[in-house]
C-alpha cells in the first residue's frame, strides 16, 4: 500500500466524539500488522467534547457576572471573575478535568518500538492521528483569544468598581453605572466568541479531511516504521519509539496520558536519555520548519536546539536546505517538554499557499498535500536516526 493508498483512507474527517476516530486507530494497526510491525495500544479515558464545555462554562460564568454587575453584588462577581481563568488554567495547563469530563469515551495511542542491544538512548517520533473542524481557523481564532488576558483584566476591575461605590457615593453616578454595565455585556459577547471558537463546530455541516493536520504525519511515521522493520534504516544504538495520538485536538489528551504513564507516574520510566521529534503539517508545499516554542496558554516551552542542529544537518543532506521556524504553536510536544524531555515539532511551511491558514476546515484537503515533501520527510527522519551511529 503506498503513500496515497493510505492517505485517501485516512484523511476523512475523524472527530473525536466519532465513530470514525477509533476506526482510524484500528486502520494504523492494521497497516502495521499487513507489515509485521509490532505495536501496543494504549486505552486512556477521552473527554471528546472537552472545548465545547470549557467555552460554554465560561460563556454562562460571563453571564452570571453581568447579573451581578447588573446587581451591584461586587463579591459574587469577583468569585466569578476569578472562576473564568480558574478553569482555563485548569482544563488547559494543569489537565485536571473541570467541566470536561461531563462526557467521556475510550481513546486509544498506538505505540511501535524497535529495540537494539546496548542502547544508548530512545528516539521518539509523535504524530496525532484525530482531526478537529474549528468555526474559525488559527490565524483567526488567534485574533480573538489574544484579548483573552484583557477581558480578564477588566472582570476583576468591574467588581473593584462596586466595592469603591459603596464608599464612594460620588461614583454612583447613571455613566459610571452605564459604561459598566456596557463593559459587563462585551465581556459576555466576548466569551460568546471564544465559545463559538471553542465549540462553533457543531454548528458547521462541512468538516475538515485534516489531510496536513495530521494525516500526512500518520502515513510519513507509518512508512518510517516499514523502512525500520524491512532494516532499511540502521538504528545504531538507538531504541525508536513511534507514537501515534488520540485526542490532540481536545487538549493533547492522548500524548498527556503516555507521558503520564511513561515518564511520570509511579510506574514511569526513563532509563535511557530520550529525544522526541514530533510532527505537525507534514508534506504540504514549502521548506521544513520547526516550533521555537509550544504550549497551550500561559507557559511556552523552548525547543531542543541541539535536536534542532541534528534536524537541520538531516534536512540539509536531503533537500539541500535547511530549516525555516515558527515562532509558537500548540502540538503534543509541549506534553513532553513539561516532563524535561528534548523536544522539537517539525513541518512543512505551506509556501506557496495557505501557509499556516486554512486548517480545521475544508481547506485541509488532499489538493494540500505534497507526495514528494512527504517521501522527502521520510528521508529526513531516517537520515536524522542514522546521524547518531556517526557520533
């Protein structure tokens, strides 16, 4: 089965609350089993709706504070202020389920290892296989989340203004009340939209094939695995691990719960150094480029520059180029940079065409791709796990 053959079955909307999701996790294992590559599958607990519920609590708590502005109650409004971010950070940075876990399903990671005696180090290669459909695209939904720190700002001055006006009569006044009660009614059209960003795809008829994001990475690590097991690329001493993901698009579940049971928890090892590489719009037109830096909404993380140079000497022996950059995305990488471990996300740029534009919708189709990027990919990444039996 080729490149093609592949992707045609895989780049089909596969939301997370589907049906057609967990079909695709079981299409990954069978192509790996066609191939006689081993693998494990991981189970976790996947809430699929998780941003559709954060953007909808935070919408009614907007509500909710209007009231009490409305009311002149400045501490229930300050509670609620405080309560908006309380559960973004919590959802979104810390992964302790709020409001998320009102509905829940099995997800599932498929994991390929290849062993080598007297390792010396672990190679990860990651790649998510969901796909998400978003009422607005990145470059869109950005233009709206960057206010997200200012609303937060202004619901904490709005309860700060109550509590003055009870001792100071002067403040009392019908244009002080006026441009409050103003202010309170933007933050709830604000939340309004960060609430359709969050959730608007239920009320879209059209979804995204995701063929770039992230198809293209499923089929470029698929192919990798066959190189490997057909001893088409010498390991060295280095054990790889490819990882394929569910539940990226809702919060970076399914990397969270393999870093967690992996690295973290009781039972977590990490017995060799390990170095993660994971991809992210693979095989589109344009150079390769990497993430300087990941997260979610407070904290970015710093990319592994010496992961960088190895990439860059890999990309440079295969296409003749090196590496452009993105300043910060969001990818399952951060789960991993969270836990100390190296990590680097790489791509294709999109140029010339939509570039980082036009994905969570139908635009991310297979007029997208990029055969030759995508065998090009493959060759980077095998010459990349072949520089480390040069060192």
């Amino acid at each position: 089965m080729d490149h093609l053959a592949i992707l045609n079955r895989i780049a089909v909307p596969r939301p997370n609350y589907s049906e057609v999701v967990d079909q695709t996790a079981r299409t990954i294992q069978e192509i790996l089993s066609s191939w006689g590559v081993p693998f494990a599958v991981q189970e976790f607990t996947l809430r699929p709706y998780m941003s559709p519920l954060i953007g909808l609590s935070c919408l009614i708590l907007a509500v909710l504070f209007f009231l009490c502005i409305w009311k002149k109650k400045p501490v229930p409004a300050l509670i609620i202020a405080l309560a908006i971010p309380t559960v973004l950070i919590v959802e979104f940075e810390m992964f302790i389920p709020l409001v998320s876990s009102l509905i829940q399903k099995t997800g599932h990671n498929v994991i390929v290892n290849f062993t080598v005696p007297n390792a010396a180090r672990e190679l990860f290669f990651c790649a998510h296989y969901d796909s998400k459909t978003d009422f607005w695209d990145h470059i869109q939904r950005g233009l709206i989340y960057r206010w997200i720190p200012v609303a937060l700002v202004l619901a904490l001055i709005l309860p700060g203004w109550l509590l003055l006006v009870k001792k100071f009569k002067a403040l009392d006044r019908s244009l002080y009340r006026a441009i409050a009660l103003i202010s309170a009614g933007a933050l709830v059209i604000f939340w309004g939209l960060v609430a359709l960003g969050f959730g608007g795809f239920l009320f879209l008829s059209k979804e995204s094939p995701g063929a770039v994001d992230n198809a293209t990475a499923v089929v470029t690590l698929l192919n990798l695995s066959k190189d490997i097991r057909e001893g088409k690329v010498r390991l060295g001493n280095s054990n790889v691990t490819i990882l394929f993901t569910g539940g990226e698009e809702v919060g970076l579940q399914g990397a969270d719960r393999y870093v967690q049971d992996r690295f973290l928890g009781k039972s977590g090892t990490k017995t060799l150094p390990a170095y993660v590489v994971n991809l992210e719009l693979v095989a589109q037109n344009g150079n390769m480029f990497y993430g300087k830096k990941d997260g979610i909404f407070v904290k970015y993380y710093t990319c592994d520059t010496a992961l960088v140079e190895r990439l860059h000497k890999a990309c440079k022996t295969v296409s003749g180029s090196e590496m452009g950059t993105l300043d910060r995305l969001t990818s399952d990488g951060q789960r991993f940079m969270v836990a100390g471990i190296p990590t680097v996300t790489i791509g294709h740029s999109g140029l010339p065409g939509l570039g980082f534009a036009g994905f969570h919708s139908e635009n991310d189709n297979m007029a997208r791709v990029n055969l030759d990027n995508l065998k090009r990919m493959v060759k980077t990444l095998e010459t990349y796990i072949e520089g480390y039996e040069k060192d």
